[in-house]
C-alpha cells in the first residue's frame, strides 16, 4: 500500500507540473515527448487520472491512535 501511494504521489505531482506548464507556457510537455495523443501519451495521461484518484482517496487515511500521548486525530499517513 505504500508503494502505491508513493507511485500516485509521484504521477500526481508530473501530472500537475505538467498542467502547470499548459496553462503558463501553452507547452505540453508529455505531448511533446511523446507525441500528441500516441497511445503511450493516452496511457500516461490514463494513469496520472488514475492516480488522482487514488491519492484523493487515500489523503486523509489515517491510523488509530495507539499511544496516549499522541494528538487526538491519530497517526495520519500523508
């Protein structure tokens, strides 16, 4: 599960990056290193979407309080 949330973290932050060039440069940077809407750049943009999802998912997991002196929310994983 950590690996996997790591995994959607790191395609989330390329996706946004990403994003953030189109909407500042008007440059694509997947397009342009992949092609525009090949099926490699259709499955990276798959899986960034993908990944989305997951991290929205799994933002606010977190884990039951065991010690007595942690906060009072728990031991939330980001």
């Amino acid at each position: 599960m950590k690996y996997l949330r790591y995994t959607a973290y790191a395609l989330v932050l390329i996706g946004a990056l990403n994003w953030g060039l189109v909407g500042i440069f008007g440059f694509d940077l997947v397009a342009s290193i992949f092609g525009d809407m090949t099926l490699v750049s259709r499955i990276i943009y798959s899986l960034v979407g993908i990944s989305a999802i997951v991290t929205a998912l799994m933002v606010h997991h977190c884990e039951p309080i065991q010690q007595t002196d942690s906060c009072e929310y728990g031991n939330c994983k980001f």
